[in-house]
C-alpha cells in the first residue's frame, strides 16, 4: 500500500483522507520495511504537504494517542506549549526549551511536548535531562507536574505507540538529509492540548498553513513563526524561532479575531548586535550550559535577547502581555528577579 502512495506523491498527486489513513496504518506497522516508509515520507516532502494532509496526519495520530488525566482545574488555567519544529539546519541551542520555562515562571502551565534529537544536535528532551528534569514521566505523573510546577515534559514516544515504528525511517530521512511531516507535526500533536501555542517552523510560507491546521485541531491561540537568519549560496537560512537576526514572518491565529500574517522586524526590540555564530548550539552539556545561565542573568547577550523575544511571543499568545514588547519586559523580569532560576530548580529538583 505504502509504495502505492509513494508512486502517488511521485505523480504531484495529493492524498485523500481515506489515504491518509491507509499511509497512518503502513507507517505504524512494524511489517512494512524501514526503507519504504522513508521513501513515502520523501515523496510526500517533495511534493509538498497540503493543509489537509498535515491536518489528516494529525487527527489520524491524535486518535492513536495516550492523553494524560490533565485536571480541569489546570485546563482552566490556559495550558501553553512552546515549540520549535526543528529541521531549520541553523544549529542554535534550544531557544524554545528556555522561552519555555521563562514562561512557566510566570505561573502559566507549560506542556512541553518534544522529543529527543532527530534531525538537530540536542533536542529538548536531551537538554532538559542534562538539566535534571525529568522527561520520562508516565501520563499521570506529567499531569501531577503539570498541575504542581506548572511545567511538565511529554515524551512524544510516550503518548504515541505508533513512533516507535516511524522513528526509524524518520532517522534515515535525516541520514539523507530529508526532512519529513513529522517535523511539523510534533508540535500538532501534544497530548495535553493546549489551548494556546507558539510554534516555530523552518520555512515562511509554512506559517499560515500550519496557524490554519492549529486552529482545525481545536487551539485558541496560536502564534506560528519563521525567522530569516541569513543567507547560504542556495538561498536564505531561515530558523524554526522568532529571529533577533533579521525579520520574522508571523502567522497569528486567535479565536476573538482570526487570522494575520504580518512580518515583525528585530529592530523592532532593543537587541544586540548578532551573528549566527552567537546563538550556535552544541552537545546537551553545552546547551544546558546556555540555559542555566540564561535563566540565572549570568547570560546577558545574544542568546538572552533571543529567549526574551521567544518568551515575550509566547506570554502574547498565552494572554499574559499586550503585546511582543511587553511580554519581553515581562520576560526580562522574570530573569532578573530569579524566578526564572527558582523554576528551573523547582521542576529538576536541583
């Protein structure tokens, strides 16, 4: 069946509901060879997604999923996920992780729902855990933290069995230098669904599709970005984040007022003088380096600016700032007053 489909996308041909679901059923069967299952996700990235079938892959997945006892009392309180789709080739270290829990410091429920590295050096679980977080909580515990620390972690592996069998081919897309639909749907799929989310992607033109399927799923608001981060001999080099290097192309989605596309300028906020380089990332040692002394204020350059607009976005979208710049000042505060630091010692116990 899968290789039906992959001769399918190879003809430019889009994929039905009924062949979404017939491609879920192939992908998560341990039967069906590693090799055809990435050739189907390569075809089908070649081809380029459409809405529909991001958003058929993800209600097709979602139904597969194990979905946490997560109270009411904490669903009333707004639960938010702050994501970074990954595949962007910039090698930062894990802005969307730190943003993260800058944001759970101001009291607001975190879901973080990642996984470890696929197509990235360091990938939020890894970094979280070399920080002392837990990451591989079961369901009912993640709900307990959640509640409690206002921030908790969900294994994507976790909640969704059917990874297990995907995984592989995901990683040889990755050997090839392939990325997959997979890369945009993790953040589509968080098990505790939030009711707000910030959520970066690693090309422009992906952000009003990806802000139309969030809303199809169910969020309230989103805010859904691309940052322009310089230029490479094939073309520019965009990130999966708010950029403090040049601008962002902004998809917001908010269920009062719809949808706008807009691109926000860095000159916009009062950031450093940058370059690629000062963002870089490294091994989980090296980024959790990063984050600790972000969240401390020993960290007061690039890398802090780049946190304060992440985190700044993200307490727009979770309604606690008016606007990016408050929720920057907001998020500067944060830091600057410890609570930042008092969270993360909270959730890793450290």
């Amino acid at each position: 069946m899968l290789e039906r489909l992959t001769t399918h996308l190879k003809q430019r041909l889009e994929l039905d509901s009924t062949q979404v679901q017939e491609a879920i059923s192939d992908l998560a069967d341990e039967a069906v060879a590693t090799p055809a299952k990435a050739d189907f996700l390569t075809a089908l990235a070649l081809k380029g997604e459409t809405t529909d079938e991001i958003a058929g892959f993800a209600l097709e997945l979602r139904k597969r999923a194990i979905e946490p006892p997560v109270d009411e009392a904490t669903r009333a309180r707004g639960i938010v996920d702050v994501v970074g789709t990954g595949g962007d080739r910039t090698g930062t270290f894990n802005i969307s992780t730190t943003a993260a829990i800058v944001v759970a410091s101001a009291g607001i429920p975190v879901a973080k729902h990642g996984n470890r590295a696929v197509t990235s050096q360091t990938g939020s679980a890894d970094v979280l855990e070399a920080l002392g977080v837990p990451v591989s909580l079961a369901p009912a515990e993640a709900a307990r933290m959640l509640r409690d620390h206002q921030f908790a972690f969900f294994l994507a592996p976790l909640y969704h069995p059917s990874f297990k069998n995907i995984g592989p081919a995901r990683r040889l897309c990755a050997e090839r230098g392939q990325r997959t639909i997979f890369n945009f749907l993790g953040p589509l799929l968080n098990p505790a669904r939030p009711f707000a989310q910030l959520v970066g992607v690693p090309r422009p033109e992906l952000c009003e599709p990806i802000a139309v399927v969030l809303c199809k799923l169910g969020v309230l608001r989103a805010m859904v970005v691309c940052g322009l981060a310089g230029g490479l001999p094939d073309g520019p080099l965009h990130m999966d984040e708010l950029s403090t290097l040049s601008e962002t192309t902004v998809a917001e989605f908010y269920h009062e007022r719809g949808l706008c596309v807009s691109v926000l300028a860095s000159a916009s906020f009062p950031t450093q003088p940058v370059s690629l380089g000062d963002l870089a990332g490294g091994d989980r040692e090296t980024n959790a380096t990063h984050v600790r002394r972000i969240l401390s204020g020993e960290e007061r350059g690039p890398r802090r600016d780049a946190v304060l607009l992440n985190a700044g976005a993200a307490l727009l979208v979770a309604g606690r700032a008016g606007s990016i710049s408050e929720g920057w000042e907001t998020a500067a505060e944060l830091i600057d007053t410890g609570a930042a630091r008092a969270k993360l010692a909270e959730i890793s116990g450290r």
